[in-house]
C-alpha cells in the first residue's frame, strides 16, 4: 500500500494514465491531464465512473457538461460520449467496467 497521490506525473500535451488495476471485472486508472488540455468528446464502449482527486475540469456526457472540483464524480454509460476541458492541473480516478 502506498499513497495515491504520491508518484503523479504531468506529461505535456498529453493525457498520463497509470494503470492500478485491471481485472476482468473492472478497470482502475490514475489520470493526469496538465491545464488546458482538452480531450475531445468520444464514445467508448464501456461505462466509467470518473471521481475527481485533485484540479478541476469540465466533463462532458451525453447529458451535457458539468465542472467538477475535486470529490466531484460522474458516472457515464456504456456507448455514451465522453470529453474533458481541463481548468485547473487535473488528477482523477476512472473506474472502468470489464469491456
């Protein structure tokens, strides 16, 4: 066991994923995004719950956008789109399903 937070990295112009756990069930992910990035809004295939750890960024689903600050989540289906503003240097975790 370690501290979540304590190993983060920022690659410039790029989104940093580190994988925690992966299984056949679910997927667990650290994400990283620096300010100002922006991952365009795109569907995939499974569903993700996306819980804010640090920063700030507006996520967008089919549903429209919401600014999430740190504690903030969203759960977005399978199929649906899904995209990221980064405001403020972002790190989140995102819980994949099995797909």
């Amino acid at each position: 066991m370690k501290d979540f937070l304590s190993d983060l990295e920022f690659l410039s112009g790029q989104p940093f994923l580190k994988t925690i756990i992966k299984s056949k069930m679910f997927n667990i992910n650290r994400i990283t995004l620096e300010t100002g990035l922006e991952i365009e809004p795109h569907p995939e295939p499974y569903a993700v719950f996306f819980l804010v750890l640090d920063g700030s960024g507006i996520f967008t689903s089919e549903a429209g956008e919401v600014n999430l600050i740190k504690n903030g989540f969203i759960f977005i289906k399978a199929d649906e789109i899904r995209g990221i503003k980064c405001l403020e240097n972002l790190v989140f975790l995102a819980v994949q399903d099995g797909h």
